[in-house]
C-alpha cells in the first residue's frame, strides 16, 4: 500500500508515521509513505497558494492551479491511487470506508489550509472525508488518522490478522471489555467466565457485552445494527 500526501506542512507526518506498527510496516516494505510540498505546484517566485475569496469574506482561499497540478503529478506516479480529499464538507470517515479504502493500491491525501479549497478542487479527487463534525487548523490530521485506520487494515501489518476483526465498529458493535493479570486489581476482580477456559461460554459472554456496552454507549449504531439484523431475518 502506498500513501501519499499533498501538504503544506509535509514534515507534519515525518514523526507519527516512524514510530511502533507503522514505522515497523514501512521497514517491512508494507507500507510506502511519500509527503510532497504543495508550494512546489505553485506558480511564481513566491509559491502562493491562496487568494482572497471572489465575493468578500474573511480568510483566504487555495488556489485551483497549485493544487490541481499537485493532483496531476500525483496520479501520473501513481496510476492506480485513489486521491481523498481531507474537508470538514466530506463524507463521514468510518470503519466501513477503511476497509474500502484498504482494497487499493495508492492513497493520495490532499490536505487544505484557510478557508477551504477553490471548490473546481473537487472535480480532480475521487472521494471526500471528514473525521467528525468540527473543524481543525488543516487536513494534516484528520488524513494522518484516515491513513493510520487504513494501514492497521493491510495484510502484515499487525502482528495478529485477528486483531482487526475483532475491532470497535468491525461489526458495527462496540468492542467487548478486556483484562490481563493480575486477576484481581484494587478489589475489582476479572469476570469468572473468563478465567473458566470454556470458549463458547467467552464467546457468549463476549458477545453479550457488545450488545450492551453498544446499547448503552452508542444508541445510535446498536439502532443501526439492531435494524440491520431484522431486515437480514
């Protein structure tokens, strides 16, 4: 799998990418991570990459050409990439778009600054996400959170293909609880069921406890998952 980015602020990405699983999959030749300087696609002496919005307001506006040309040059590297566009406009990044976006060969992030993008941006990049319904400083981080969801998902990665199956929203139930030892800390002792060793009862029991912290945590997605299973019955 291969990420690329599309920043102003490239060296962003130099530290979280190098570090524990990531930093591991990228010696492994698991993972390919290129930053590339937007300045570098813009016109002029001075590199600018924004302009005053048409109309009037307040804060300044990227500009198409710098950034459409970044684009170009991205997919003529990388033919096969899927070019995301990081905007609080963009559709809500869940575990279901990672596992989609986990199927492709090359990711290219675009990430904006200001008040957002030209929007003749849009028609150069195959799909927008947003993270969450605020708005940050930029789309370093909410496309360093989409490329770390994705690259978790890729063949090798983590050390246990399991692990990611078994994951909060894998199938869109809330993770159950988890304990290791001791067996008993500060007089709260780990669920007997667990220490039984009979696997279908942990199954159940595990089970169990998705549904509930689900329903309790997170009424909007065990709504969805409960009308989900009645139309599969």
């Amino acid at each position: 799998m291969q990420f690329a980015v599309l920043s102003l602020f490239p060296d962003m990405f130099t530290s979280p990418f190098a570090q524990s699983i990531i930093g591991k999959a990228v010696e492994k030749g698991l993972l390919g991570i290129a930053t590339h300087q937007l300045r570098n696609y813009a016109a002029g002496r001075h590199q600018v990459t924004d302009d005053t919005p048409y109309g009037g307001g307040d804060g300044m506006v990227m500009k198409a050409e710098p950034v459409c040309h970044g684009i170009e040059d991205m997919r003529h590297r990388y033919p096969e990439a899927h070019v995301v566009l990081m905007t609080p406009q963009g559709q809500r990044f869940n575990q279901a778009e990672a596992e989609h976006l986990a199927q492709k060969q090359a990711l290219v992030f675009v990430c904006g600054r200001y008040e957002g993008f030209d929007e003749r941006i849009r028609s150069y990049v195959d799909a927008e996400y947003s993270i969450g319904d605020y708005v940050l400083t930029g789309g370093e981080l909410p496309a360093m959170v989409v490329m770390d969801a994705v690259a978790r998902l890729v063949p090798g990665v983590l050390g246990n293909e399991d692990s990611a199956r078994q994951d909060s929203h894998s199938d869109g139930l809330l993770e159950f609880p988890h304990y290791t030892r001791p067996a008993e800390f500060r007089g709260e002792k780990v669920p007997e069921v667990l220490l039984s060793g009979n696997h279908a009862r942990i199954q159940e029991w595990r089970r169990n406890e998705q549904c509930k912290r689900t329903e309790e945590r997170r009424p909007d997605l065990w709504q969805r998952y409960t009308q989900q299973h009645k139309s599969d019955n």
